[in-house]
C-alpha cells in the first residue's frame, strides 16, 4: 500500500478496537467518540463441556476469528480502512497467547495501514464501559463524572477503584483469593448448572427465598475494601455434602440459589457503598460480566439511592468482554495526548498479562507505525 492510497489525515477519524483477553474475540469501530458498530463472537459453547476456559483453544479461536470478523465489522458499517488514525488493542490483564494474538493483529494493522497503535488496559476499558451511552452509543467523559468510584466484577476479577481522572487509578480493593464471578461459577457446578453458571443461579434466584438457606458473608465487616469468596464456596461445598436433597426439588434449588447469591449480593453491595462514603464519592460505576446479573444491579441502585450516590452500570452490551469499550478508551486517551506526538513514542509494545491498573496511566500511544 503506498502513500497515495492513504486520505489525508484530517479525514483519518476512525479508531479500531480489538479485544481478545480471555474467550471472546470482538472488534468495534468508533469515529469521533461515537460507536459505528461491533462485532463479538463468543466461545461459551465451546468451553461448555470443559466446565471453563481452555487458553489453548481460547487462542486458537482468535487466531480463526479476527480477521473475518474485522472484514464483516467495515462491510456492515461501510467504513473504509484507510480512514482508521488509530488502532487500540487489549495489552493486558489475560491470559497471554489470547492476549498476543490480539495485540499482535492489531500492531500489524496499525503498521499496514500507518495508523497511530495503543496498548490499552483491560480494567481500565471497563471503567468507562458505563459512559458509552446514547443511541449510537457515545463515550461521555464530561469533567462531571470524575471523581467516581467503579466496581469491576467479573469472572476472574473483583476490583474496587477510585477514578480521579483518566489515568489517575487507585485500586481500593480487590479479591485475595475467588473472584465473585469465580464463585458462581464453582458453586454453580456443584450444583450440576452448565458453564457459565452464574446466569442459571440468577434465573432461579429470582424465584427462590434467599431467606431459607443463609450463608457466610465474607470480610463483610473488616476493615479496608478487599473481598474473599473462597470461603463462601466452601461453605456451598460443605452444605450439599450435608443436605443433598436441596438440589434435588425446584423449590429448594431455587432457594438455595437465592442465599448464595444473596451472600454475595450483600458483600459486594456492602463494601462498595461502604467505600462510596469513606472516600465522599458521589458517583459509582458498575461493570464486568457479574454487573449483568439482575440481583446485583438492583441491590446496587437501591443502596445507591439510598445514599444519594448515582449509579451508572454499563449497559448490557457492554458488560463482558467488547472491543467498543477499548476503542472508546483508546479514543479518549488519544485525544488527551495529541496524534502523533513523537514524546508519546517510547511505549513497551509487549503485552502485561498481569498488568497492574495504577499503571495503566503510563500508557500512551506508539505514534505513527513505520
């Protein structure tokens, strides 16, 4: 491709995210802050008989997907290629042939096409999730939002982090050891539910008592912000090894459904309020695969209310994994630093599979690709 193929770059506006840190492989396409479209392609079914994620074949699936998915992304919405300025690809947390593949994909593109490349923090994406609003979806991260705190919920993640401003993170809490989505996940399977367990748990909890069966509430009262969910699946563990007859009738299954998640509806609701009213935050975000479960999303808005703190969860769409929230982020830090601003160039261009979020902020465009 020669330069004469390339517009000016006035007219280069769109921004390409690629998201690829764990099962599912997902493009999206944003031009101006606002989202063109996205594409996702999930690999449920596939780990659904492993009871879980395999990385090998997490990886595999990648490496089959992004570029039909990419080609399908600029037909449905008509965007041309050559218009992309920026491309901007998960560099971290995941697992780490899932997370190159991504990230190697997209450095090519931004090479090919000499676009601007961003390496962009998993957390990070979804602590904005819950500003892309509208219809089409638009990133609105007015100077009225920050400070606020976000709870990330997910299957390998529980995090509590204070937002003063883009890049400026300090993670209040985080799990020492299952993640809430992890315990759903484990409690669900000895249960008998297929993976993704936490989904089936919901449904029935909605129908069942959760006062019927109740079960520990972990680090609820001590002191700082971090969690622990090991001990409550153990408690799960323990408690059907005792009474096997719970799982065996609708009612008592739907029951037993509803005090699991009741335990780690209240942990979670708890100590993020709890964290709200220390730090005098008014504002809290929710986001992360658990943020669709409809239990937890209620118990947040109404303790929210109560104490005069808004709430903004991430819409459904945006709640697992989806390149719409990393291209946002990479728009905004884009804007925020300039294009192709030869100091934003020393950028590690190796992906941090275990990538702290306070460090995030140190991430900063490539430049132009040569």
């Amino acid at each position: 491709m020669s330069d004469r193929n390339l517009p000016s770059e006035e007219n280069r506006r769109l921004v390409l995210g690629i998201e690829t840190s764990c099962d599912d492989s997902s493009v999206a396409l944003i031009r101006d802050g606002i989202l063109v479209g996205q594409l996702v392609s999930s690999q449920t079914t596939i780990h659904e008989e492993y009871g879980g994620v395999v990385p090998e074949l997490a990886t595999r699936q990648h490496l089959q997907n992004l570029l039909p998915l990419t080609t399908e992304l600029f037909r449905q919405t008509g965007g041309n290629i050559h218009d992309v300025a920026l491309v901007a690809a998960t560099r971290g947390p995941g697992l780490p042939n899932a997370l190159r593949t991504g990230f190697t994909f997209g450095q090519s593109m931004a090479i090919r096409l000499k676009a601007d490349f961003f390496g962009i923090h998993h957390h990070e994406a979804h602590l904005f999730s819950s500003f892309l609003n509208g219809n089409p979806p638009e990133l609105q991260l007015g100077s009225a939002h920050f400070p606020f705190i976000s709870l990330i919920v997910s299957g390998g993640h529980t995090l509590l982090v204070l937002v003063r401003d883009l890049g400026d993170y300090q993670v209040l809490g985080k799990t020492i050891d299952d993640a809430a989505g992890e315990c759903f996940d484990k409690v669900a399977k000895l249960m008998g539910f297929p993976y993704p367990g936490g989904p089936h748990i919901d449904a029935l909890a909605r129908i069942g008592n959760p006062n019927t069966y109740r079960f520990p509430r972990p680090m609820i009262n001590d002191p700082g912000f971090d969690f622990s969910f090991s001990g409550l699946k153990t408690a799960v563990r323990y408690f059907l090894r005792d009474h096997p007859g719970a799982i065996e009738h609708e009612d008592s299954r739907a029951d037993l459904c509803a005090g699991i998640q009741a335990a780690i509806v209240e942990v979670l609701t708890a100590r993020t309020i709890q964290a709200c009213r220390k730090f005098g935050i008014r504002r809290l975000s929710a986001a992360g695969g658990v943020i669709a479960n409809r239990g937890l999303r209620e118990s947040l808005e109404v303790h929210s209310g109560r104490h005069g703190i808004e709430f903004h969860p991430s819409s459904m769409e945006f709640c697992t994994d989806n390149a719409a929230m990393v291209a946002a982020v990479g728009y905004a830090k884009w804007m925020r630093h300039g294009r192709g601003d030869d100091s934003l160039r020393q950028l590690e261009t190796d992906i941090r599979p275990s990538w702290p979020i306070e460090e995030s902020g140190e991430a900063c465009p490539v430049g132009g690709m040569e």
